[in-house]
C-alpha cells in the first residue's frame, strides 16, 4: 500500500511540474466597449497588420484578429510575413510569394474576433501578422475596429497597396497563440511528453503520455523505477528467479546457468548441460517425462529410458530397459545366458551360448524340449525301446525289466532273470549262440545238423524279438 501511494504522489508531482502548454505569442490589444463604429476600413486591395519578434522557434496553433465585414459578409485572409528587424514592416510591394503561411477566412458584420486554428511553425525572427482582401481568393471589404487597450507600443501599417505606413491604427486588435520549446530538445511543448526535460526521442514505454526522460515509472507497474528490478518491462510481482537483480521480465538468462532464455531449453531451471534425453526441446531437467514415452518421469520406471509398457521382469522397480539384470540372478544381462529368466548356473547343455532355462532345445538334438523324450541327451532318433516315454538314451533301464542298464546283459531284452547259459556276458534273451536250452524244448534231436545250422542264424534273429516281448507282456 505504502509503495502505490508513494508511485501515485511521484506521478502527481511530475504533472504538477509540467510547464503550461498554451502560450500567447503576440497580442497587440485587448477587447474593450469601443470599437462598435471607430476604426479602420479594408478595401479590396488594402492589408493592415502588426509586428512581433520570436527569440526561439514557435509552433503557430492559432492566430486572428477583431474585425468584421465592410456592410456584408465575405472573405478575408490572414498570414505571416518576414518583417524587417528596422522597419517592423514586410518587402514592398506585398505579395503572397513573401508570406511564411497564409490562409483565408470567412468575416461577418457586424464586427466580432476571428480565431484561425494552424500549425505553423515560426523560425526566431521578426515577423508580421496581416490580414486584407484580394488575394489568395478573399474579395471581401473589411472594417477592423480599435480596442480601448493597447499592449506595450505596437507597429501597424497598412498598404494601398505597395506601400506601408506605419502608426496611427493604435488600439487594432490582433493575436498570435501557440507554443514553444521549453526544454529545447526540438519538439514543441504541445506535442513534448516531457516538456521541462530534453528528450527527442519522446520515448514512452508505458504510452501514458508522460516520456521516460520525466516518468518516474517508465513501465507503468506501480514500482518506481528507482527501485524496480525491470524500469522498462512492467513486472509488479518484481519475480527474479536467479537473484541477479534483474526481474525476470527483463533478464535474458532468468535462471542464471549461462545459457540465455532464448537458446535455453530450461529457462526457469539451471541447466548448464541443455541434457535432454528425448530431444524434445524441453530439457530433463524441467522435462516432466525426460524418456518421452509417455510415462510421467515420478511414475516411470526407467526415466531416461524410453520403455512405454514398463517391463520389469524382475519385479525390482527397474525396468528392463534400464536395468542391468533384468532376472535378477545375480549374472549381468551382456554376460547372461537367459538374461530373462532365472538361471544363475547359467547352464547349456548343447553349449549353444543358451542357457537351458530359456533353451527349447537342451540337447541341440533337432527336436524341441517338449517333445523329446530326452530333453538334456541328444537322441534325434528318439528311440525308446520300452516305450516308456524317456528315450533310450537317457532310461536307465531301456527294457523296463528291472535291472538297469549297465548291470543288464540284454539291456534292450526284457530278461528279469539274467539268464546266460554260456556265461559270455550276454543273456540268453539276446544271444543268439547260447549254450542253454530253451525251458520247454525245442523238439528236435542232434541229428539233422545241416537244416538245423541253416536255421540257428534266424533264431538267434528271432528269439530275443519274442523274449522281449514275453517281459514287456508279463
């Protein structure tokens, strides 16, 4: 409150401080009760004028005189003519090519006082003001009364019409108005939004009429200038990010990180570095979503990783897209075998640079896990001679008839008892030259050798065929 009441008292003293625009120029009488009936008549070619003197350069606003038409209504004109500094009185003969300015004007009877309204501009000099008829198309006859006052000693002349005669028209009434420069800068008080301070430029910020050389608030925020942070940008909050001392308004690098407003991509917020991770022209560090994918940076799970699904396969809280080991096992992603999936003994069967836990073929063997009967033993073939489901090549027993494998002397035989009559090592289920008999005969004597060493070969073809099925039926 108290600083507005100070910026309003401030204003108030810059206009009371204002010179007065209005300045009479010359006046060579007043108007008084004569004047009805005494004075001067104007022919058609007579002009009647008066002298003055300008020290500096005038803006003419307005001029005339008292006077009215001789017995009717018509034209006058009235102008200002260079006047001899001796004489007080224009170049003879008169003529219109002499006169500085000049303008016509209606007069009517009986007499009354004529304003004119111009914008000429006088140079310091002597000067004659002049009105009469006949030229430039004023034809009226004109009839100028005296006043009772006259002002100071004037000149008057009037010509008939290249000649001047001086005096004897004391009391006639004429006027010159306008303005000056006070503050020499060049303008005229009327247009000077400064008129007792020089200021040629007439700059005004504000456009408040009053120019920055004599306002005390140039912007027109309420805060005087010589005490606001931006005088030339209005900015009444006075907000200065950085503490400079220069209101943001005005400040061309508001945060204060070296990097001016315009190129800076956080203008608000100190980023020397301009990082910004999505190219996006914001910068991370007033980027709310610096990745740009969409995910807000405090509910993203990789920030400055774009991952719009926000896949975390471990369930850590890091994304996948930014989490160095995505399962969690304890073996980094580029040196993981299974970087998805749990396997910290990183092994692989097949050694194929793929851990079994995320391997669909373990063994390499062509067929895929979930149809190979042994998923960690390579068999393509896929044999499984007990037809039990695991393949021969990892079933410990590949004939199902309880003894395993390495122990069995028919392995792919069903042969519970491990029979071998010859004790070769080879079971009678699968022997083809075994010494024992068959327990129910065969029926045959010793003779007949030669269709009986024709048929031993098929036998030994045959007969462990129908053992192993014998074991496998039961």
């Amino acid at each position: 409150m108290a600083r507005a009441l100070a910026w309003v008292v401030a204003v108030l003293a810059v206009v009371v401080a204002q010179p007065s625009r209005a300045e009479v120029i010359y006046e060579s009488a007043t108007l008084g009760t004569t004047g009805g009936t005494v004075g001067t008549n104007i022919s058609t070619t007579q002009w009647l004028g008066s002298s003055f003197t300008t020290t500096v350069p005038k803006k003419i606003t307005s001029l005339g005189a008292h006077l009215g038409g001789s017995g009717g209504n018509g034209q006058l004109f009235i102008g200002i003519w260079p006047a001899d500094a001796g004489t007080k009185v224009p170049p003879a003969p008169p003529s219109f090519g002499d006169a500085l300015h000049a303008t016509t004007f209606p007069v009517r009877f009986p007499s009354e006082e004529h304003t004119v309204a111009v914008g000429w501009v006088l140079p310091a000099g002597t000067w004659a003001i002049v009105v009469g008829s006949h030229s430039p198309g004023a034809t009226a006859s004109g009839f100028v009364p005296r006043t009772d006052s006259t002002l100071g000693t004037p000149t008057f002349f009037h010509s008939d019409p290249d000649q001047w005669f001086t005096g004897g028209y004391g009391s006639v009434r004429f006027f010159v108005n306008g303005v000056g420069d006070t503050d020499g800068d060049g303008v005229f008080d009327d247009t000077d939004n400064c008129l007792a301070v020089p200021n040629l430029d007439q700059l005004d910020t504000d456009l408040d009429l009053v120019g920055n050389a004599c306002d005390p608030d140039d912007d027109g925020d309420t805060v005087a200038d010589g005490v606001d942070n931006c005088p030339l940008a209005a900015n009444a909050d006075q907000a200065n990010l950085d503490g400079d001392l220069m209101g943001d308004a005005c400040d061309p690098d508001d945060d204060g990180d070296g990097v001016d407003d315009v190129a800076d991509n956080c203008p608000l917020v100190v980023n020397v570095d301009q990082a910004s991770h999505d190219a996006d022209g914001l910068g991370d560090a007033c980027d709310p979503d610096d990745d740009g994918d969409g995910v807000l940076d405090g509910a993203d799970n990789c920030p400055l990783a774009s991952n719009a699904l926000q896949t975390d396969t471990d369930a850590d809280t890091s994304g996948d897209a930014c989490d160095p080991d995505d399962d969690g096992d304890g073996v980094l992603d580029v040196a993981d075998n299974c970087p998805l999936v749990d396997n910290a003994d990183q092994a692989s069967h097949d050694a194929d640079g793929l851990g079994d836990a995320c391997d669909t073929d373990d063994d390499g063997d062509g067929v895929l896990d979930g149809a190979d009967n042994c998923s960690l033993v390579a068999n393509a073939d896929q044999a499984d001679a007990d037809t039990d489901g695991l393949g021969d090549a990892c079933d410990g027993d590949d004939d199902a008839d309880g003894v395993l494998d390495v122990a069995d002397n028919c392995p792919l035989v069903a042969n519970a008892d491990q029979t071998d009559a010859d004790g070769d090592g080879r079971g009678a289920a699968c022997d083809g030259n075994d010494a024992e008999k068959p327990a129910s005969g065969c029926g045959c004597g010793s003779g007949g050798g030669g269709s009986l060493l024709l048929l031993l070969p098929l036998a030994a073809l045959l007969l462990p065929r129908r053992r192993g099925a014998r074991g496998k039926g039961g």
